[in-house]
C-alpha cells in the first residue's frame, strides 16, 4: 500500500480511573506510565512503521499546549491540532477530522487511535494497519479487533461473521459482559475485545455518518465552516458543536453499516482504563509487585505502589493499589479499582480542585507547583522555560513578591524593564502591570509569595498576550 495515511488521535479524554495521575486537565495520555515517552508520544512512535502524513491530534482548549508540547519533542511539529468546543464523543470528533482532512487532501485515508492505550509489539501493530490499509482502500470501515487472552469484563467485544479479504464482516457489538458471559466468548472464538481504533477513508464515514446520523454530520459541518486558525490550532464554530449529539462511532456509525469489517490484531494491546490493567501492563517483580519511586516495601505481593514525591512505606500489602501525588493519596484493593470512577464523581460534586489539576500546574510557558497556601498568602514555586514569556497582566486583590533562585529573568513593571538574576528579587503591587520572560538557555525557576484578599487564578488581567489568551 503506497498511499500514505492520516493518523487521526483523539487525545481529548479525561481518564478519571487513573485518577489521582489521571486529571481533567491533565489526563493520562499525557502521563508517562511505562517508560520516558507518555502514551500520547507513544502512539505517535509506533506510527513509526507505516507510511503516514503528519498526523492530526483532537484535543481541547485546555490542553492545547501540553499537546502541542508533546508532540513537538515526538518529533510530529507539522501536526494539526483541533480543538474541540466541548466533549461529544468520538462519531463528532471524527467527523471534525475527517471534515478537515479532505479539505487538504484528496480523500485520505484516516487511521483513528485513542492517545492512551498501550501497545507493546509495534510491529504486529503495524502490519496490522498495513493491511487494514488495503480494506480502508477498498472502501471498507475497518475496526480492529483485539484477540482476547482473558475472560475480560471491562472491555467491550465485537463478534465476527464471514470472512473477508483477511479480516471479518462484523456481526455484532456486544457490550462490556459479566464474567459468564466473557468466558462463553472466550470459549467460543470468533470474539474480540473492541480497540477503538479505526481505519477508513474521510468520504467514506462521512457518508456513512451522513446516512445514519444526518444530525451529527449537519452539526459538525456547521462547525467547521466556521473555524478559525491560531497559531498551531484549529477552533470550530462553538454554538454549532455544541448542538451536537454526544455519540461515540460504534453507535453512530459501525453498528448500523454494512460496511464494517473487524481485522483481527494481537500485539500486546491495552487500553489502561484502571489501576489493575495498568498493573498488568507493568513491569513486576518476583513477587507480582510494580513499585514506582522512593518505595519501600516488606511482605507485599501483586500490588501497584507509585511513589511521586516522597517515601510510600508499606508492610504486608496484597494486591492493592496506593498512588502518591503531592496533594492526594489513593488507597484500594486491586479488585475495587473501577470504582475510582465513582470515587472522582463524589469529590468533583464536592468541588474538590484535585479532580481538575495536579498541584503542579502546566502553562505553555513552563509549570507552577503551589507550595503552600494559607489565609491571605500563596507560595508557588515557578518554572519559566527558554525563551517563553508570560502575559503582560495585572490583578486586583493580590501583591507578589519574586526571588530568582536558577536562572536570569527580565521582568516588566509598569513602564520600566529589570533583569534579575539568582538571589535577586523583586515586588509587584496590587494592580502594577507586569510580565516575565526567560531570555536565557536553561529553565528560569523563581519563588513567588502572593498576598492579598483573594488569590485565585482568575484575578489575572492579561493585556498583552503570546498564547492567544489575552
């Protein structure tokens, strides 16, 4: 096959059952779970065997410059990246790909994978997308079907019917079963786990789309013929997605076409949608155990401990499941992790800030860990990368005082301009305008100390800004 292919990834969930790593605003696919590359670079990376355009990545506003980041050290820095309004499932935000993509090409072919799964054997996966290649040609909608090593119950399956040209005429989607079920499946064959990855040309779902959801296609059609470019970024018209269904393409599309094939893939896939799937991806020891970070532990057996900025010391643990973050910590069973999920609805109805962010915060100029925080004041600890500059803004009820402690910085206030370098500090009252930028070649990290009557991230006024947020 010499046509080249479009990946497609969709990289705009949310993760919560790997919470507390997994946040709103900084969800999984962005983590680096099993090695130095997070699974968005990894999904990127094992593209590497296929002959491919620069891919296009579905996101949000708020992480649009985490993925832009991302996939500029993946090396990807002509990728397209499309910034969804809000969440609407998977059947729209192909569709808004698939839009855009034929606007640039003549009909491509488009390769649609989630940027959070794992795949461990790159080369059974890449033969596989070779050859799905080939039915996508052909004007089929492949989706790839995961050969099943367990009886599992957290996966949704597709059942398969005649074959076809190396792969099968899908005969039904079955929703995630009980164990019973599952082990029926398993017993019988011809069942595979559902992936979530897709291959088809853009004409061919959207006409798919067009015949069996009009509704979604008009939607996203509308959105698009309002879109607007920034910078790295493509924003579609807000009114007209978010009239949209909220629908994902197996119930949209692939259940109801007659043109779906599954192709069969065994390459060491998992989409770690838990604590206990992550487990069984990983890395373990003699004893079962996959310890991350300053851990110390005595008589475990089967347990995940993850240890992010402190010593996590344990006696005696069986399979559970303890993650450390600098503002949480998470305690469970192996056997009770998919009720995570329930755990981050009952703090997000709390209005508990851990479900949003992590207590370091990314910014398209670099990161901020909040130190400590008590009545009228705030310490955080700020990391400006070479050469970004933050906005030009002022506040309302907050002063800041700022002491350099690595690096050199210029920084604005009113209308006069000083460098500081380490050691050297700085004030900013109530209401001055000010920016900073790093003019150097190694991260600027500066302390700063906010006081005042109200200390929230919204009592930012940005003037002047390079990002587009002002």
């Amino acid at each position: 096959m010499s046509e080249n292919v479009l990946p497609v990834i969709l990289a705009g969930g949310s993760g919560t059952r790997l919470w507390p790593l997994s946040r709103q605003h900084y969800a999984k696919q962005f983590l680096a779970l099993g090695g130095e590359q997070t699974l968005l670079q990894e999904t990127v990376a094992r593209l590497a065997g296929l002959a491919h355009s620069a891919p296009m990545v579905v996101c949000n506003e708020e992480t649009r410059f985490l993925a832009a980041e991302q996939m500029r050290q993946a090396g990807e820095t002509n990728a397209k990246i499309l910034l969804e309004p809000a969440g609407r499932n998977t059947a729209p935000a192909i569709a808004l790909a698939a839009l855009c993509a034929m606007q640039h090409e003549a009909d491509p072919i488009l390769m649609v994978m989630p940027a959070d799964h794992v795949v461990a054997d790159a080369r059974a996966f890449a033969l596989s997308a070779q050859a799905g290649a080939g039915l996508a040609a052909a004007g089929q909608l492949v989706t790839f079907g995961i050969v099943p090593d367990r009886a599992e119950t957290g996966y949704g399956y597709i059942k398969s019917g005649a074959a076809f040209e190396g792969a099968f005429k899908v005969d039904r989607f079955v929703e995630k079963p009980g164990t019973a079920t599952a082990q029926t499946y398993l017993a019988e064959g011809g069942y595979y786990w559902n992936s979530g990855i897709f291959m088809f040309r853009a004409s061919v779902y959207l006409a798919e789309l067009g015949q069996h959801r009009p509704d979604i296609l008009k939607a996203c059609e509308a959105a698009v013929s309002g879109r607007t470019e920034d910078i790295d970024f493509t924003r579609f018209d807000e009114a007209a997605f978010l009239a949209c269904p909220d629908e994902s393409i197996d119930y949209a599309v692939m259940e109801h076409t007659h043109k779906s094939v599954v192709l069969p893939m065994d390459a060491g896939w998992s989409d770690i949608g838990s604590w206990s799937a992550l487990w069984e991806a990983s890395f373990k020891d003699a004893r079962g155990n996959c310890e991350i970070g300053d851990v110390l532990s005595l008589e475990g057996q089967g347990n995940y401990i993850s240890a992010g900025s402190r010593l996590v010391a344990a006696v005696g643990l069986e399979d559970m499941v303890v993650v450390e973050t600098k503002d949480v910590v998470l305690v469970a069973p192996k056997a009770r992790v998919q009720d995570v999920k329930a755990l981050v609805s009952e703090l997000k109805a709390a209005g508990r800030p851990e479900v949003a962010q992590h207590r370091e915060v990314y910014r398209p100029w670099g990161k901020y860990d909040c130190v400590d925080v008590g009545a009228r004041y705030q310490v955080k600890r700020i990391t400006v990368n070479p050469g970004a500059k933050l906005s030009l803004q002022k506040h309302h009820h907050r002063a800041e005082h700022w002491v350099v402690v690595r690096g050199s910085a210029v920084v604005t206030k009113g209308e006069s301009e000083i460098m500081l370098s380490e050691n050297e500090s700085t004030y900013i009252p109530l209401g001055e305008v000010h920016a900073l930028a790093n003019p150097g070649k190694i991260p600027l990290e500066l302390i700063e100390v906010q006081s005042g009557s109200y200390l929230g991230e919204d009592d930012i006024v940005r003037i002047k800004d390079r990002y587009g947020r002002a």
